[in-house]
C-alpha cells in the first residue's frame, strides 16, 4: 500500500525540467553572468527566506538555479596549471597568449567562478577535438612516440555498415539483420549520503517497443524484486523504478538485467520522390520553437538559410545541414545538460559540442527550414564503442519518419552508401530509451532531475531531496547472444 500511496503522490507533484530562466531578480542575473556565483547563491537564498509574495514557480526555478550553479562549479575543476601538463605533451612551447587565443576562439573552454578562472574538466582533451590545428600537433607527436602502426582488427563500424548495405540490396526488406542482446544494467548509490532507514528512490532506463526495430523485450531479473514499468505509449522517455531502504556504511545498489532484439534498418532514399508535406498541422509540434533548446533565434535562422540557400527540396535542404554540422560542429565531451539554458543556441556559439548537443542544433535548423524532427536517445551498443548517445528522426513524404545521426555524421569510406548512412538509416547495434526529452518520468519526481534534458543514466532521489551524479555511479554490460 505504501508505494501505491507514494505513486499517486508522486502524480499530482508538478516538477521543473527546464528553467525558464528569465525570473531570476536582475540584480542577482548580473551577478551570475559575471561569475559571482557565492554571492548570487546567497541572496536568492535570502530572497527565498524573507519574501512570502513570490509565486511557488518562481520558488522553484531560484531553488533550481542554486542548485544548477553548484552543478557548473563540479564541471569546472580545472585550473592554469592543471591543464597545462596535458596540453605540454603535445605542444611543449605553449604559452599564455596561446591559452587566451583559444579560450577566445571557444576551443578552450573556461568560465569565472567567483573570481577565479576556472576551466571545464574535460577542456584540455577536447582543445585537440575542437582547434584543427592543436588536433595536427597531437597527430603529428603520436605519430612520432608510436613504434609502429596499431593493427585495427576486430569489429569497425565502416566494415559493418558495408556489410549491412550489401544485406539491404539483396533482401528487399526495411528490417533485417537481427541482434540480440543481453543487458545488466546497475545503479549504485554512494554510502551514507543517504540516512540509514531513509526511502531511495530509483528510475532506470528501459527499452522502448518499437515495432520490427526494437522488439523481443523480456525482464530476466531485477533488484529489488518489486518494480514499476512506465508504459510504452504514454511515456516517452521510459523507466523502470525501484526503491529500497538505504543501509548506514553501506552503498545500495539497483539492477536490471533484461533481453531485447534490434534490427538494422536500411532504405534508399529517391529525392525526386519527396513530396510537399499534406498534413501540417499533425506535423506542427514538430516545427515549431520548443523553449528553452529549440529557439528560431535571428542568427539560427540566418544561418539555416544560408546553409539550405535556394533549394527547396525538404530531403536535400536537411542533407545540407546534416552535412555543415558534420563540417562546423566537432564532437567533443560537454557540460551537463542541465547548466546550459540553450543547447543549440550554445552549439552555435562555441562551434562545437557532444551528440546530444549536435542533435538539438540539428533539429533546430531543420525545423527553421521547415523539415520535422524529433528527438531520439539511449545508448549504442557497438562492441568496444558502448556509450549513451543522442539522435534525432526526420519526416519526409512518402517515406515517414528516418533516423538522423548528426554526431556519427559523413562516415570515412569510399562507399557512397556508407559515407551517408547515418542521414535516414541506423544500425542494429542501439537500445533507444527516449522518443522525446523532457518528459515526465513514472511514477512523477518529486525534486528536480539531475539530467533535466535527456533521460539515459538513471535519476535517484529521497525525501531529502534529488540525488545527483556526484552521489552515485551507473554501469551497463553487454551479452551479445545468438
């Protein structure tokens, strides 16, 4: 009776997944946007404390904003002379001026926090992702230090994809291709940062049914015992939740082994076949502006339109975006989705990004240009490359919804079929947890998520409020069965 009770507690809650970020007292906004973060956390504490008459909403968005500045204080960890040995490696002679042209230049990340310069901790390894020229000197040196070649063998995601295009030709089907995975998935909560006797709360991500592509879905064991399934439909961001009683001097873990099925899917696209799109308005809530990630922004939109130019073909209009982002926008390790207040407005601003970031600016333009999209996320599965990953769907008559990789991109191979593989199809090897981002999990979060944008790592909370990512540690393994 008690979980049903909490359950329906739970449904009644209205949680924030995204701030709306423009409540937040001008006075205290300044502060914060010049770094004084100690100083803004205190008054909107004082703010909170002493004036009864802000509203419940405006309440929460200021709890939220203490706690998100927390959050880019453990993203920014690094300083001068933290950074600078790695960098040194790979470019002795770097100096000052070096590290302001690249901060500059978005290819070094860095904020002020509270009067100190502080950078993003994965800054120096991705100052080689981002700056094409930082990128050659490390090439160049690891070329230098490597006794010899290393031999690729084993699985390579251009030999499978290859292979799968050849499979496509000759059997005439979407679907084919089958993997079958087994999957063990653990959460584990730190000891003692919950008190003994204290309710943990736990969602973990679950396979969504989709028919011929993710399919065969069977729970083999969980613990705890007891469970609650989010439905298939009516959530699109799919969980499995769990609690248990939390034990002094003791982590609590949460697990789930289950089994499932995907298939490759494979289709040659015929641009003259693309027609005007019939139903706009069942396409609508897939091209408009969705605040606070998809906004029509003056410099989005000049930019889409100097990307699409004067093609009017839908499919051909997002193949050139898909393929400015593969050319403009690197890859790198980000910042935790919820301490960013736009992601594709940011992705534009500092050229650069990780997929989910790449995604939401892909998205964006597209739907500037009047193509629908949708996003779409959980985790590849590629042997040696499994990961969380974030991608979208693309709509186009005749031939419906299509899968778009923005961050796998234009693939290195001579194949045609294979370079542009990633822009209308996918392959076997993905578990898809997420149709949309920024929906409500089941049963309801009583506190404000960790991962405000997607839904892959889990979310953990108590009556004492969220639990985030420093207070926990996730892990999946992979079975590749027959």
């Amino acid at each position: 009776m008690r979980i049903i009770f909490i359950v329906f507690l739970f449904l009644i809650i209205t949680v924030i997944h995204n701030p709306v970020w423009s409540k937040i007292p001008a006075e205290i906004q300044r502060l914060i946007d010049t770094g004084e973060f100690s100083a803004a956390q205190k008054l909107l504490r004082f703010e909170i404390a002493t004036n009864s008459a802000i509203s419940d909403d405006i309440r929460l968005e200021m709890e939220f904003e203490i706690e998100r500045l927390d959050r880019i204080k453990l993203d920014f960890t690094q300083t001068r002379n933290d950074i600078i040995p790695y960098i040194q490696q790979f470019i002795p002679e770097v100096s000052s001026n070096d590290l302001t042209q690249w901060e500059n230049e978005k290819s070094l990340e860095a904020m002020r926090i509270d009067g100190e310069k502080k950078y993003f901790k994965y800054a120096p390894n991705n100052l080689f992702r981002i700056n094409k020229l930082a990128n050659a000197r490390k090439i160049a040196v690891e070329k230098l230090t490597q006794q010899q070649p290393l031999e690729q063998t084993g699985f390579t995601y251009e030999k499978y994809l290859a292979d799968i295009v050849a499979e496509a030709k000759d059997s005439k089907k979407l679907y084919f291709s089958p993997k079958k995975f087994r999957i063990t998935y653990t959460l584990t909560v730190k000891p003692d940062v919950v008190p003994s006797d204290k309710v943990i709360r736990c969602w973990l991500p679950f396979p969504r049914e989709i028919d011929e592509l993710q399919t065969g879905i069977k729970i083999i064991t969980t613990d705890p015992d007891f469970y609650l399934l989010a439905g298939n439909q009516n959530f699109l961001q799919r969980t499995i939740y769990f609690e248990k009683k939390a034990i002094r001097g003791t982590s609590t873990q949460f697990k789930l082994v289950f089994e499932m099925v995907r298939q490759a899917r494979y289709e040659v696209i015929e641009p003259d076949r693309i027609k005007t799109y019939q139903n706009l308005e069942k396409m609508s809530p897939y091209l408009v502006e969705r605040p606070p990630h998809i906004v029509f922004t003056d410099d989005l939109r000049k930019l889409a339109e100097s990307i699409v130019g004067l093609e009017k073909n839908p499919y051909l209009k997002a193949k050139k975006i898909f393929k400015w982002v593969d050319n403009n926008i690197p890859w790198a390790s980000a910042r935790e989705y919820s301490t960013i207040e736009n992601l594709s407005h940011y992705a534009f601003e500092n050229k650069h990004g990780d997929c989910g970031i790449q995604t939401m600016l892909f998205m964006t333009l597209c739907r500037i240009a009047g193509i629908p999209t949708k996003w779409q996320s959980g985790f590849t599965l590629e042997p040696n490359g499994e990961n969380m990953h974030d991608w979208a769907e693309m709509y186009f008559e005749p031939y419906g919804w299509l899968p778009v990789d923005a961050s796998y991109g234009i693939r290195n191979s001579k194949i045609e079929a294979v370079q542009w593989f990633c822009f209308g199809n996918t392959d076997a090897y993905r578990w898809i947890v997420n149709d949309d981002y920024s929906q409500s999990l089941f049963p309801a979060k009583m506190f404000p998520r960790s991962e405000t944008i997607d839904f892959q790592r889990g979310e953990v909370e108590w009556e004492g409020g969220n639990l985030y990512f420093d207070k926990w540690n996730w892990n999946f393994e992979i079975e590749y069965l027959k």
